[in-house]
C-alpha cells in the first residue's frame, strides 16, 4: 500500500487523473485513503470531499463493493462525532445512482426512437425473426443491455445503504427514508423479486434488533418514535405489495404490522388502521377466503364510519354494501375436506388476531353484527332486497327467479361481480334448505330447472350431484339420489343432531327431527301449564317466592354494591400503584440507560482522544526521524558531489547529521587553505601580465581619442539639425490646433460653467441628506441607548430587589435552622439529664442489693463458724418494696432463717 499522504493532496491528485480521463487510478487513489487506519486521525472536514469524490466515482464505474467498503470505513469512523456528514454522503450515493438509472432510461428510448428508419413499416424481416427465436421485441434487448445493469447497481446501492444503517437509532430515520425509497424502485420498474428479498432484508434487520441491544446507539423498540417508524415503513411495505399483487408478501407484511402493535402501548392512527383492515379484505378475497374477507370488510366499515365522520354518504352506500355482500357471500358449505378444515382451525386463531378478534368469526355472527349497526338503512335497494330473499323469506320455487336480475346487476359492478360466485353457492343451499322443509321426493329435473340461471352460471345435473355430495360430506344436506328414478330424497334422521347452518335460514316448519329432540321440553311445558290450571296455589307459592326473592334481592343491592365499589376502588388503587412501579421502574431503567450511555461515551471519548494523541505523537515522530534522515542524506549528497568525498551506504546509514556536519566543516577549511595558495600564485602572475599590456596600449589609446572627437562632431551637428527641425514642425501644428479651438472655447466655458453649477447643486442636495440621516441615525442612537440604559437601570434594581428577598430568605432559612439546632440541643440536653437521673437511681439501686448481700454472706459464715453460741432469733428482713422481686440470695436466706 502506498504511503499515506494528506487529504488535500489526495484530492487535488484525484481531479487531476480525473481531467485526463484515468478515473480507475483516482478511484485506487482515494480508496486508498479512506480505509487506511491512519484516516481515523483525519478531521471529517477534510475527509468529507473525499468521500464525496469516492461516491461520485464509484457510482460513474459501477464499483458497488467498492462503495460498500468504503462507506462501512466513514460510518465507523464519524459515527461517534458527527451523524450528519454520513446522512449526506449517503443520500449522494443514492442520488447519484438514480440519476444514472435515469438517464439510461433516456438512452434506451432513444436509441430505439433512432432505430425506426421507418414509422410505416412497424416490423422488418429480421426483427421478426429475431423475436420468433428469442420471444423479446428490440425495446426489450435495448433496455436489458442499457438499463439493466444500471437497475442492478441502484438496487445494490439500496441493499448496501440499508445493510450500512441498521441498527443504529441515530441513523435510524434515513434507514427508514431509503427503505421507502426501494419500495418506490420496486414499484416504478416493478421488480417483484427484488421487493420480496427487501422484505426478508426488512424482516431480518427487524428480528436482530434484540440481538444488537448491548451496542452503543441501538434501536430500542420500546420507545414510541421508533416503533412509529417502524410501523410506517411496514404499511408502506404493505401497500406496495398490495400494488404488486404479491399477496404472500402482503400478508407477511400484515403479520409483521400485527407483531409491531401488540408491542406498541398506543394504537396506530385511524387511517393507517382504515389502510390495514382495506389491504387485508384484498388478501382474504384472493386466498378464497370469504369469512375472514367479510370479518375485515366489518372492522374496515366500523373504523371508518366511528372515526371517520366527513364520509360522504355515496362512500357510506359503498362500504355498507361491500360489508353486507362478503357476509351474505360467505359460502354455508365449506369446499375444503375435513383435514384441511381441521388445519383451518389452528390458522383461524391467527387470522382472527390480526383483526383484533378473540374468537374465530362465522357467518351468523358477522350479519348479526351488521344488522345491530343498521347496515340495510344504507346499503344499496336490490342488496337489501337480496338479504331478504336469502335470510328472511321462504320461497323455494322462486327464489332463483327473484334473485336473478339482482345477480345481473352485480355481474355489471365492478366492484362486485367478484361476489357473484360464492353468491350462487349460498343461493343453491339455501334452495336445497328450503326444499327439504317442503318436499320428501323431487325431481332432478325439477331442481335444475328451478336453478336455472344464465350463463357462466347455469347447472346441469353433474354439477348438483357435486355440490349434494358435497353438502352431505360435511353434513350440512341429507339428500338421497336415485339415478334409477332420476330424483331426490330428502331423508329425515330422527335422532340427528342440530345443524345450525339450516336454522339459519328462513324455516317454515320443525323437521321431525327437530320435533324427536325437542319432545322432552314439549312434554314438561305441558305438564308445567296443566299443573298451574289443576293448583293454583302452587302458582301463588311460585310468585310468593319470586316476590320474597326479588325482596331480598333489593335489601341486599346496596351492601353488594357498596362492596363492588369497594372492590373497584382497591382494584383502582393496586392498579394505580402498579402503574406508578411500571413507570418509576422504566424511569429507573431509562436513567441507569442514560448514565450507562453517557459513561460508555466518556469512556469512548476518553480512548478517541487518547488514541488521537497517540497517533499524533507517533505521527510527529515519524516525521521528524524522516526529517533528520532526509537532511542527513542531502548533506551527505552535497558532500559527495561537491567536496569529493566518497561515502558508501554503510557510511551513510551509521553516520547522523553532527557527524556529516564535522566532515563538512573539515572539508571546507581544507578548501580555503587550498584556495587561498591559488589565488596568491595567480594574483603575482597576472601583475607581470597587466604591466606588460599597458605598456603596449599606449599609442594605440591616442589615435583611438582622435578618432572618437571626430565622430562625436558629426554626430553632434546632425542631432542640432533634425531637433530645429522638429521644433519647427511642433510649433506650425499648435498653432493650427489653437486657430481651431479658440472657435469653441465660449461653448466650453458656458458648458462647463453649467455642469460645476449641476453638480455643485447634487453635492449639496446629497450633503443635505446625508446631515439629515446622520441627524436621524444619531437621535436613534439617542433613544437606543436612553431604552438600554432604563433597561440595565430597571434591570438592576430587579437584581438587588432579587438579592434582597434572596438575603431575607436565607436570613430566614438561617433563623429557622438556629432556632431547629436549639430545640435539638435542649432536647438532647434533657434526654442526656433524664439518663443521668435513671443511671444514679439504678446505682443506687445495685449499692443497696450489694449491700443486703454483704450482710447475708456476714451471717451464713456466723452460723456455719459458730454452732456451740446461742441461735439467735431470726432477722426480720422487710420484703423489697416498689415491685421488685427478691434476688436468689435473699429468698436463700429467707428460707433458711424459717427453720
């Protein structure tokens, strides 16, 4: 690697390779530069054009790994110090890189504008053939061979920038800018397999925050603004996805904005949620799956029509329409097979939490819902004639005829043919739900023919043997077909179970099996209303209960709810003081953050420095050792050349510059000595030579004098001559010039005289003006410093009126304090005599109890030592007094002098 030389240089030598067209070489030149170690010590304001430079040639040759070093190199180099030179040499680098793509776009069309040499002939012969064996037209190879690698390179770019600005939250807004920015890339030139990759590049970054916690400036999710971020970029991921129809992508996506909420502690804003519930009815639609389509149609309308109170009531028509259509669509028989059902299962848990549901939703459920929220009031006239057709009214030989101009009108909408498919569906159940109310045995003839609709739709007797089949799969139908007779059987199961899907419908009398399951109840319904018409009494005892029941109930209403209250106030109060914890330990945390941070930044800061010392102490030492080695080594040279001296590189390298010097300084002395022994044998040489010459000069001096005296007469009379002459000329002109001027001079003078009055006029005017602004600026200058002077005045005695409450409130402070320290002074000293009097009582106490015990131990030792003297009659020894108990010695000798 070359030597590191400074940034300026670098620079400058960069330009100049760049004018003479060798941008590889000033490309090598600053790479060079940037990812030397020594760059670290550089100060980012030289270091900045450089990078800009670099960016600038990187992008013009396409060196994207290149780049990629070099702005990992800068990013680790000024993060710590300065964020803002990154930001800007990276929206450079972008910049720079869709300006490229740009203009090779403009390329591309032109050159295929410049290849049609004839407008009328739309094809040649060999453009056809050219695109029979590759199946491109020429706009397509043109753009493949200018546009694609430049496409290639700005993707790389974006990939690069992202990869660069992850996980760090001081760079954590371009990080978001530029990833919006790809998802405008991927839009514009719709570049499917790029956005799913920048959604695994997205998805990944995300999921290695956590990893990356402990490193200085990480993203901390926990804080609202990044979450928001986040956030914001998930529903531009979305919506670009939505755009490209990559609904695996898009439903990923909505996963990923699910996650981000349930650990945001506030929920987005209304019209992001309005865009997440309309992306996920198109990815429900797509994926054929009607419910959860119509359980996003219904949070999409409720969000909407709660938050949104400007719609117009055209939009209303529309959302109330589209809600009830995907509930009313939604198909009665499910098409899946029973292990795909049970799959389903375990999924709709999910499903329903990226809606906000607690449970899965069902068709029942959802139009229930819509009706509480009286959707028909809005909804379009033949929809709501469609719900009633379906859900309310029986009428199975009609149904398909009234429903039929209703399914015209929604094949003609737009929005709503998609509806029309799963519609027949519901439409041929609930015909074969009403047709087992009413018949046991029809005709597959008849079934067809009353299911007739017009084409793509109609149905033949394949299609309802399928869809029978089907229905009594899942146990939804209990149909019969006899291919002899060519009819129905509606079978009827006695003991079958209940099937909600057919009491959903309009029902026009019990099925037998309904009439099995219900008898018991039947039954106990009759006996119950026999018995209350034979006695009377039990029905009185009945409502006498009741009526002691619903008294005690209101006698006990205020305690039960005096207690609710209580309850709810303590459930109120330890949620309270929870939340108080939460928030003093997240303000705990966010503290030994800050000041865990702020050391780790000292720190840094500390090491930087230390570091940038010690580069420069190694920097300067260097180069004063090359210093002394280059002066050595030119002195040397000198020595060499000049004084003949021959040094061999040995010598050279042994030798320093104090030595050289004695070498020079010897060797100049031997030079004089040397020069002055020349000069005196020259100087007695060259006297006898000049005496010599003179000698001969001396008659060849006089002719040469003569021969000048001539000459310089001639010479003299010829130069008189022609100045006379010119003077003559000079005066003949003047005077023809004067003759001629004096003609004008009046004009002159009257001219003049009228411009020194015109200006003399200005001048004055000016100089007038020029007092009054001086006048004007210095009564402003007055009052300026009049008002300053009233403000540093009014200032002052605000300070000292300031100073002196402050004065006073010390004095106070000090007051109150000395008057504190003597209260805790006498209360100390009266504590301290309280003690002295408890210890002297307690001394005392313990000299009498010594004493009594000197006189028991006295007379233990007489009775013992003296047994032949007279017993002495018994001490009388008072009981102690002011309940204190004996001591084990003085019971001892109480006992023993009882005998």
């Amino acid at each position: 690697m070359a030597p590191f030389a400074k940034p300026e240089s670098v620079l400058r030598r960069a330009d100049e390779l760049i004018a003479v067209g060798q941008n590889a070489a000033a490309l090598e030149a600053l790479h060079d530069v940037i990812i030397s170690k020594r760059a670290r010590s550089v100060p980012l304001t030289s270091l900045e054009p450089i990078m800009l430079k670099f960016v600038e040639l990187c992008v013009s040759l396409r060196k994207g790994k290149i780049a990629k070093e070099g702005l990992h190199q800068y990013k680790n180099i000024s993060q710590n110090t300065n964020i803002a030179t990154i930001e800007l040499v990276i929206k450079k680098f972008i910049q720079l890189s869709e300006e490229k793509v740009q203009e090779a776009q403009a390329k591309a069309d032109q050159i295929t504008l410049d290849g049609l040499d004839d407008l009328e002939a739309t094809e040649t012969p060999e453009s056809i053939l050219l695109s029979t064996v590759s199946g491109e037209q020429n706009k397509d190879r043109t753009d493949r061979a200018v546009v694609t690698p430049w496409l290639k390179f700005l993707w790389e770019a974006y990939r690069t920038v992202l990869d660069i600005l992850r996980n760090n939250a001081r760079l954590e807004a371009l990080y978001q800018t530029t990833a919006h920015q790809a998802f405008q890339f991927c839009l514009k030139y719709t570049r499917k397999t790029e956005f799913r990759r920048l959604c695994d590049l997205l998805r990944n970054h995300l999921q290695n925050i956590a990893k990356y916690a402990h490193q200085p400036h990480s993203i901390n999710l926990n804080e609202p603004e990044s979450l928001q971020r986040h956030l914001d970029t998930r529903f531009q991921q979305l919506n670009a996805a939505a755009e490209l129809e990559l609904w695996q992508e898009a439903f990923r996506s909505v996963e990923d904005i699910h996650n981000l909420m349930t650990m945001s502690k506030k929920m987005p804003k209304p019209f992001m949620m309005a865009n997440y519930y309309e992306k996920l009815t198109k990815i429900f639609m797509v994926s054929d799956n009607y419910l959860f389509h119509a359980a996003a149609w219904n949070k999409y309308y409720t969000l909407v029509k709660t938050q949104n109170k400007s719609v117009t009531d055209e939009e209303q028509t529309r959302m109330a329409s589209l809600a009830l259509l995907s509930a009313l669509a939604i198909p009665v028989i499910s098409s899946k097979d029973s292990y795909e059902v049970d799959e389903s299962k375990n999924k709709s848990y999910r499903l329903a939490a990226l809606l906000g549901l607690s449970r899965s939703p069902n068709r029942a459920g959802l139009l229930k819902e819509a009706l509480s929220k009286n959707i028909l009031k809005h909804v379009r006239p033949e929809l709501r004639e469609l719900y009633n057709i379906l859900e309310v009214q029986f009428h199975p030989l009609s149904i398909c005829k009234k429903i039929e101009p209703i399914m015209t009108k929604l094949a003609e909408d737009r929005e709503l043919v998609k509806y029309v498919k799963p519609l027949h569906q519901v439409i041929l159940t609930r015909l074969f739900q009403q047709l087992s109310q009413v018949y046991t045995t029809v005709k597959l003839d008849f079934v067809i023919q009353l299911a007739s609709f017009a084409a793509p739709f109609n149905y033949d007797s394949a299609t309802i043997e399928k869809f029978i089949m089907q229905g009594c799969k899942k146990g939804e139908l209990s149909i019969r077909i006899d291919h002899a007779t060519q009819s129905l059987t509606f079978e009827t199961d006695l003991f079958a179970s209940e099937n909600k899907t057919v009491t959903d419908g309009p029902v026009l009398q019990s099925l037998p099996s309904d009439l099995m399951r219900t008898q018991l109840t039947r039954l106990a319904t009759c006996l119950n209303t026999t018995v209350s018409m034979i006695s009377p009494e039990i029905v009185e005892a009945k409502k006498e209960a009741k009526k002691a029941a619903f008294l005690k109930a209101l006698a006990s209403m205020k305690e039960e709810h005096k207690l609710a209250l209580e309850r709810k106030a303590i459930i109120e109060r330890k949620k309270e003081l929870i939340e108080t914890m939460l928030a003093r330990k997240e303000k705990e945390e966010a503290r030994e953050k800050a000041l865990r941070l702020q050391a780790e930044a000292e720190a840094l800061k500390i090491r930087l420095a230390e570091e940038r010392r010690k580069r420069e102490e190694e920097r300067i030492r260097s180069e004063q050792e090359a210093v002394r080695k280059n002066e050595a080594l030119k002195l040397a040279q000198d020595l060499k050349n000049k004084a003949g001296v021959d040094l061999t590189e040995d010598d050279l390298k042994n030798l320093d510059k104090d030595k050289l010097v004695a070498i020079q300084i010897q060797q100049l002395e031997k030079e004089k000595s040397e020069m002055a022994a020349r000069t005196k044998a020259i100087g007695k040489r060259l006297d006898h030579v000049e005496r010599a010459m003179r000698l001969e000069e001396r008659p060849l001096l006089a002719k040469d004098y003569e021969r000048q005296q001539r000459a310089d007469r001639v010479y003299h009379e010829a130069a008189v001559k022609a100045h006379h002459e010119a003077a003559a000329a000079k005066h003949a002109h003047e005077l023809q010039l004067k003759s001629r001027m004096i003609k004008i001079l009046d004009d002159y003078r009257v001219i003049r005289r009228d411009m020194e009055d015109k200006r003399k006029e200005e001048f004055d005017q000016k100089r007038r003006a020029a007092a009054a602004r001086i006048e004007e600026e210095k009564q402003r200058r007055i009052q300026l410093y009049r008002e300053r002077k009233a403000e540093n005045e009014a200032r002052r005695i605000r300070e000292e009126k300031e100073k002196v409450e402050r004065e006073a409130e010390a004095a106070r402070r000090a007051a109150e304090e000395e008057k504190r320290r003597i209260e805790r002074e006498a209360q100390a000293a009266k504590e301290r005599a309280e003690y002295e009097e408890y210890k002297r009582q307690q001394d005392a106490i313990a000299a009498k109890q010594r004493e009594k015990e000197a006189q028991i131990e006295a007379r233990l030792s007489g009775s013992r030592t003296g047994s032949a003297a007279p017993v002495a009659p018994p001490k009388f020894i008072p009981a102690p007094t002011g309940g204190e108990r004996p001591s084990w010695r003085e019971r001892l000798a109480a006992k023993e002098a009882a005998g």
